[in-house]
C-alpha cells in the first residue's frame, strides 16, 4: 500500500466494517419482523420433503456427497419460530426445539407446526419439546430463507433460488475471469469447482451460503482494477458477511477464492513475488479481523440482551472445535489422525500407491521447476493454496467430524495450486533436463 493508502486504511476499514456489520443486522431483524403464519404454512409443506429425503442422503452412494437435511430442518425450524418473542429477542436467542434425541428433528418439527384445528392451541398429544438456543451463530441465512418462506416459496422453492443465483454468480465469474485474465484462468476455476461437486451446493441452504458470498468477492475483484488496500477493505466485509451468514461450513472459501482471483489478474501477477506475499498475509489479517469480530459481537450482543452466557458457550465450542475430540472411538489427536489416514488407505491396498505418487509428484515438480525467480513469483500463490488446508488442521475435530462438507474447503487449494504449479513449473523444461541427464550419462 502507498504511505497515503495506508495512513487512511484504519478508518476505511472501520468504516466498511461496521456499515457491513448495520446493513445485516437490520436485513436480519427485518426478515424476524415479518408475520410468522405465512413462514409456517410454507414450513409445514417443506417438511415432507426433508422427511422423504432424510437426515442424511447420500447420492451415489458416496460420502463426500452427503447432504446435511439435518442441519437445514434446525434452519427451518428457527424460521418458523421466530415470531415467538419480539423480532430483537428472537434474533438474539435463535430458539429452536427438540425432544432428547436427534434423528427425530424432522418429525419434531412437524409437530411444533401442527395446530388442533378447534382451538389453534399446540396438539395435546405431541411430544414435550424443549427449547434450546442457537445463539452463538448471527443466522444471516434467515435473511433470504425467512422472505422466500413468507411468499409461500417452499423448501424445495429455496433450492430453486439458491441454484439460479450461484449459476448467475458462477457464470459471470467464469466470464470475467476469461475477459480480463484468460480462458486457461476461467478452466483452471472451473476444474476446482467441479472438484469439489459444486453442483450439489444449492440443494443444502448451509452449503451455498460461502459459496455465493465467495462468487460475489470474486465477481467484485474482477470486475475492476483493484489496488491491494481495496481488495483488503473487501476482505474484511466478506469475512464479517461468512461470520454473519455461515454455521462454520466453508467459510475460508470466501477468502481464498477472491485472493486467487485477484492474484491471477494480469497487474498483479506482473508484480508477483515476496511484496504480493505480504498483500495476501494482510489480506488474511482483514478477512480473519472481519470474521472474528462479527461473530464476537453476536457473543456480546446476545449476552447483553439475553442474559445467557453466550461467550462462555461460544468459547467453549470454539475449543471443541479446535481441541482434541473423539471420533468413532479415535481420539483425534494428530498421531491418532494420521494412523486412521493409514489404516483408511492400508485397508484398500493404496498406502504405499500413495507414498510412491506423492514422492512421484515432488520429483516432477522439482525437475520441471523454471527457475528459483520463477518460485518466488508463483509463492503468493502458494501461499494461497495452503489457506485451506491450514484452516482445516486448525479446526481439526469439527473437520474430520464433518467431512463431508468441509473438503469442499479445498476449492481454492485447487484452483491457486492449478495455478501456482503452471507458472512455476514447464513440462518442456522438465523432459529437457531429463534428456540432458541421460545422454549425459551414456556419453
């Protein structure tokens, strides 16, 4: 950043901070205020369909495509509970119901919706629910789910709008990156996100939350030139927008995929090297600023208003999600981790297969690498391929007891490493060498 940018930055940042943090508190509190009879209705004909479906679904058979409707029917549940208490009140609690067991979500929540026709009263015969407060996450998904519900748009409606928007935002980023970088940049994001089934994104309101506010930050990067404090103050609102909207999904996709973009954009990569290291590190600082302080004042905020302890819960789910847990019996200490690696590949015969194509790739690399300036040009983004991979080692036991969301963490570790090994690395340079070195030896 120049002296001027930078001695501005504090309060430009400040400012797209909290104008971000006002804007989707009072989107949200508008959507709590919206009459609550219209959302059940629309609620009650939703929950067939998650019924049909299941917790659980997997399609293909496949694990890494399984679905979440579990976590979609708490959404809905909250949605059609909202009007409980006034919009402030119900805001900051997030209630929702259950019974002691949670494979019956769905079923609870046909319960909380269904009414004795007579009196308008609950059902006498239904199951004692219990209220428990979601508190420590914002919920900005309400902010669409909760308007679309009230205009009678069932669940199955919402994917519908969830899949016209991400394709609207998909294609235009696709567009933009091949305008202003090349058809090779626009693959290269196509390949990743396609890696990581990103069509199967829309049908989960959880899974399309980072998606969509990452495919804005990359629309908004490519849209224009953008110098690096710019692309920072963006940065923080997208961090403080994923701690607003997402329950701890995807959420680095919001930062690795617009810092890829950016990278990429022809200025920028003309002045690749250690000083773009230092812009992508900074970047990271704003997006990570962003994010911990809209979700920490969701903690504060709560707590005042509630009287719950919200930062206590906060704080200690925070450690569960970063501390050693359990999974399936497995202590989920790094040791333990790289065991159940080993036995999950030495089970199928692919341990040592593994090993050889690792060791396989880091030969390759180092043959076909252009030349140590070249390295140093490509590290940012290195640096950003590594973002995801960090972020999910960081929040180890919620990533290994959700996998089969978060590994679509690794939609940027795809797209910046596609890109990072290309403009390091030449495979004309590599079979050269190779060439070299045996004539080399038979002469």
């Amino acid at each position: 950043m120049e002296q001027t940018n930078l001695k501005q930055f504090p309060r430009r940042a400040a400012l797209a901070f909290f104008v971000t943090l006002a804007a989707l508190f009072l989107l949200l509190l508008g959507a709590y205020a919206l009459p609550g009879a219209p959302v059940r209705q629309s609620v009650y004909r939703s929950v067939e369909t998650l019924r049909q479906e299941g917790l659980y679904p997997e399609f293909f058979g496949f694990k890494l495509f399984q679905m979440d409707n579990y976590t979609d029917t708490i959404m809905l549940f909250e949605a059609a509970a909202a009007d409980e208490t006034d919009p402030l009140t119900a805001m900051m609690t997030n209630t929702t119901y259950n019974v002691d067991n949670f494979e019956t979500m769905q079923e609870d929540l046909c319960w909380y919706l269904e009414k004795d026709l007579s009196t308008g009263a609950q059902r006498t015969d239904a199951p004692a629910l219990t209220p428990f407060s979601y508190a420590r996450y914002w919920h900005g998904y309400l902010i669409w789910l909760r308007p679309l519900l009230a205009l009678g748009v069932p669940y199955a409606g919402v994917r519908v709008f969830q899949y016209v928007v991400l394709t609207l935002l998909f294609a235009q980023t696709l567009w933009l990156l091949y305008r202003r970088c090349n058809a090779r940049t626009a693959l290269w994001f196509l390949i990743s996100q396609l890696a990581v089934s990103v069509w199967f994104v829309p049908h989960q309101i959880q899974y399309f939350t980072t998606f969509a506010i990452a495919y804005a930050g990359c629309v908004w990067v490519l849209a224009a030139p953008r110098r690096s404090d710019d692309v920072c103050v963006a940065l923080i609102v997208l961090g403080a927008a994923t701690a607003f909207c997402d329950l701890l999904v995807t959420p680095i996709l919001t930062l690795g995929l617009p810092v890829a973009c950016w990278l990429l954009l022809p200025p920028q990569h003309l002045r690749a090297g250690t000083r773009q290291c230092a812009a992508v590190a900074a970047g990271s600082l704003c997006w990570g600023g962003g994010y911990a302080l809209c979700w920490a004042s969701k903690w504060v905020l709560a707590s005042l208003l509630t009287g719950q302890d919200i930062i206590g819960d906060a704080l200690h789910q925070a450690g569960v999600r970063t501390a050693a847990d359990t999974w399936h019996g497995w202590e989920l200490t790094w040791g333990n981790i790289f065991r159940i690696v080993y036995s999950a590949l030495a089970d199928r015969g692919l341990f040592w297969p593994a090993v050889a194509l690792l060791v396989l790739a880091a030969v390759a690399f180092v043959v076909c690498l252009r030349s140590k300036t070249a390295l140093l040009r490509t590290l940012p983004l290195g640096l950003t391929a590594l973002m995801a991979p960090v972020w999910l080692a960081v929040l180890r036991t919620h990533s290994i007891q959700h996998g089969w969301f978060t590994w679509r963490s690794l939609a940027p570790t795809v797209f910046a490493g596609l890109a990072f090994v290309y403009y390091s690395c030449s495979l004309r340079m590599g079979v050269k060498r190779v060439r070299q070195k045996l004539f080399a030896e038979k002469g």
